[in-house]
C-alpha cells in the first residue's frame, strides 16, 4: 500500500533500522529466546547507531526528531518478536515522562545516557495483584524527611532486569483514591531495589519481562516526577501514544505475517499445484490483505492525529484493540496456510503466532480498551 506519512528522510532512517535488526538482533535472537533476555549492550549499540529517543530534544543529546522515527522502528522491529517494543518502551515511553512533566535536574540525570543507551529504563505499573486497575496500585511511597520510603512489587515490567532507571507508579497518600498515586524515578542500584529473574513466557521469549521488589527504598525527593499525586494524570496523558504504539507494531508484524505467507503458499505444492492457486488461499489471502489496508489506514490516521497533538484516547483504544485483534486473526490464519510447518519451533510465523498474543493483553487488555471507548458512546 502506498504511504504518503513518511519522508525520505525517514526512509532512510527505516533502511538503517533494517540494516541493525538484521546485524544485532536476528543472529542473536535465539540465544536470547533461551535466555528470557538479551543483552544490555543492544542498547549502547542501539545508542550508537542512532536508533534511541528519537523525540528526545537536542537540549538533552537526542536528534529532536519526530515520534514518526519511532513509528519506523516499531514497525521494523514487528515481525521480529515485536523487538521494537522494548526499544520504544524505553525510547518513547519512559523518556516521555522525563521530558514531559520531571524536573531539569532529572531530565540531565537520565536523558543523555538514555540516548546514548548506557542507561535502560523501565515504566512499572502492574503489580502482582493487579494491572488493569492502576487506581489500586499498593505499592508505597512514605515521606520520610528528604526521601520517600518505597516499599512493594511490581510484576510483567518490561525491560526489568537489564534496566538503569525504572519509573514506579506509587501511593503517596493511601486516602486520596487516583489523587494518592506519584511518579517516582528510582536507580535501580539503589539499597533495597531487587529484581526478579527474566520471567519465562510462552512467546516475546527474547524480550525481557521481570518483576520489582522495593523493601524500604529511599528515594530522595526530588526524584518525584512532577507533583505529588499527579502520578494518575500523567499516565492517562501518555497512555494514548503508548496504546498506538501497539497498534503500529500490530498492523506491522500482520503485514510480515501476511508477506512471509504468500511466498510461502508460491513455493509450496499439494496435489500438483501450487497452494497459492487454491480458491480457498486466495479468497482468505484477499480477506487478511483488505484488513490489514484497514487497520494500516486508520493507524497512519492516528499517528498524522497524534503528530498534530489531536490524537484521542477513544481512537487510541480503538486502534490498541482492534489492530492487536487484527495481527491474531492473520497471524493465525497465516500459521494455517503454512500447515505443519507453521506449527514448529524455530519458523518465523510460529513465533509470530505466539508473539502475537500478549498484544491483546498489555498496555491495558482489549476489555479495558473497550470499557474506555464505551463511556463515551453518546447513549
Ligand atoms: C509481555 C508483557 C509485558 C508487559 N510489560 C509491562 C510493563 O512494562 N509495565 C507494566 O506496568 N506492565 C506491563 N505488563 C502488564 C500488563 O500491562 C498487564 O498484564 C495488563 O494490564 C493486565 O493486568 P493483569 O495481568 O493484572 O490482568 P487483570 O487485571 O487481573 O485482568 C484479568 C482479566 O480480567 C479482565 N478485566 C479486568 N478488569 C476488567 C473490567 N473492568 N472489565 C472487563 N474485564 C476486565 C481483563 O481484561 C483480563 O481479561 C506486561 C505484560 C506482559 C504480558
């Protein structure tokens, strides 16, 4: 399909973001899938190719560019084990809170070494007790003098065990309901700060997801990002840009799907004819190709929306939902074509097939996208 929202600039950015998959990634994909996780240094390589905080502003060492080049690298590293989401997490993400709402003093703390990738960063949310209800958080931040004392766990937090900084959602005030959670920048060489080891998943085997446990952590104050109590508001600010971000690598890692499909269905033969001549692979090719143009043409919508900061959070839940339940449908459908082959380890479309669960699940699951989209139904 013919894309008229990336420049030539960003073209080139794409074939560079292509060449470093292809050099750093793909070779060491499975070592990393045995794992749980891959190695720190993907990131200060990352760092050095250019690839980190695109967004982040020349003040603080980043290229200042636009969030497209992010798009670019979510859509790259799609058909790769959803590989662009944990550069994102940390390039666009974490970064955005620091740039958006903390002070100067953290933003030259964290910033340059964040583009730089000698720094990992991490956003912890979800706890062992629950995710979908971020109001509930227990995890909590005492005032002690000049440090909150921070105490509880954090579970399924991407990036955990290989990061440097990590923002943790907190109750500062155990009375207040939404207006009770804070932000808090927390080095994770801090006394009392462990992690987890890399937890094992079924699929995004080579992503790292770990868990956070705080015992009594002192965190000096001015590690608050923002004020106190805003915590709630700011995450409900990002959270649109974050939930397209799903939406992106989606429509981009159905799409490979769909490629990897039909040059498999050339190739393969059954009953002396190639399975891409059957009707039946035709018409459901036709089918995932139409939906996908669907998806592809209302993701580019809302990312020209949210260049133009116009972007809002109902069409961000539609795209999250209905994008991360388009890439099942075609994944799935692209596992079928390929027959017993798609069903064994180690091919692309079964990893895609896998990989592609967790989409409907993190970054607040389909139903809450969907509980969000229906409080505002003019009824
Ligand atoms: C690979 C991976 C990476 C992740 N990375 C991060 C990360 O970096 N940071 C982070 O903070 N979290 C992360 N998460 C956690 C993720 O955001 C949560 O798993 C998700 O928000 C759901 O929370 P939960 O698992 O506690 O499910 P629960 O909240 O227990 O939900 C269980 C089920 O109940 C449904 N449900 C809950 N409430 C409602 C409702 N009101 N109406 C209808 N149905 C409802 C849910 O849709 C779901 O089907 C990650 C998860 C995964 C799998």
């Amino acid at each position: 399909m013919q894309r008229d929202l990336f420049s030539p600039e960003h073209e080139l950015f794409r074939d560079a973001v292509r060449r470093f998959l292809a050099g750093e990634v793909a070779p060491r994909i499975e070592q990393w899938e045995a794992r749980g996780t891959f190695d720190h240094d993907l990131f200060t390589k990352a760092g050095r190719a250019g690839l980190l905080c695109p967004t982040v502003s020349e003040s603080y060492g980043g290229p200042g560019a636009d969030l497209l080049y992010s798009a670019v690298v979510l859509e790259e590293g799609a058909f790769l084990g959803n590989f662009g989401l944990s550069l994102t997490m940390h390039s666009e993400i974490v970064t955005n809170y620091f740039q958006h709402y903390a002070s100067e003093d953290l933003k030259r703390r964290w910033l340059p070494r964040m583009v730089t990738g000698e720094c990992v960063g991490a956003l912890a949310m979800t706890e062992p007790g629950g995710g979908s209800d971020v109001k509930s958080v227990r995890t909590n931040a005492v005032r002690d003098g000049d440090c909150y004392v921070l105490s509880g766990a954090k579970t399924f937090i991407s990036n955990a065990s290989v990061s440097d900084v990590v923002i943790v959602v907190a109750r500062t005030d155990p009375s207040a309901g939404a207006r009770g959670i804070s932000l808090l920048a927390v080095d994770t060489r801090l006394s009392g700060v462990s992690k987890g080891q890399p937890l094992t998943k079924i699929g995004l085997k080579a992503q790292d997801t770990g868990e956070f446990f705080f015992e009594r952590v002192r965190v000096p104050v001015d590690h608050l990002i923002g004020e106190e109590g805003r915590g709630f508001a700011y995450l409900m600010q990002e959270l649109p840009w974050e939930r397209l971000q799903i939406a992106v690598s989606a429509v981009a890692a159905a799409e490979g799907a769909y490629r990897a499909t039909v040059d498999y269905v050339r190739e393969r033969r059954a009953f002396g004819q190639a399975v891409a001549d059957f009707q039946t692979t035709r018409f459901l090719l036709a089918e995932l190709k139409t939906e996908i143009r669907i998806g592809r043409t209302f993701v580019d919508d809302c990312l020209r929306r949210h260049l133009a900061g116009q972007l809002d959070a109902q069409a961000a839940s539609m795209a999250k939902y209905w994008c991360s339940d388009l890439q099942g449908r075609v994944v799935d459908a692209c596992v079928q074509l390929h027959g017993g082959y798609g069903f064994m380890a180690g091919q692309a479309i079964a990893r895609a097939w896998v990989d592609a669960r967790a989409q409907r699940i993190y970054g607040g699951t389909n139903e809450i996208m969907k509980e969000l989209i229906s409080r505002d139904l003019d009824l």
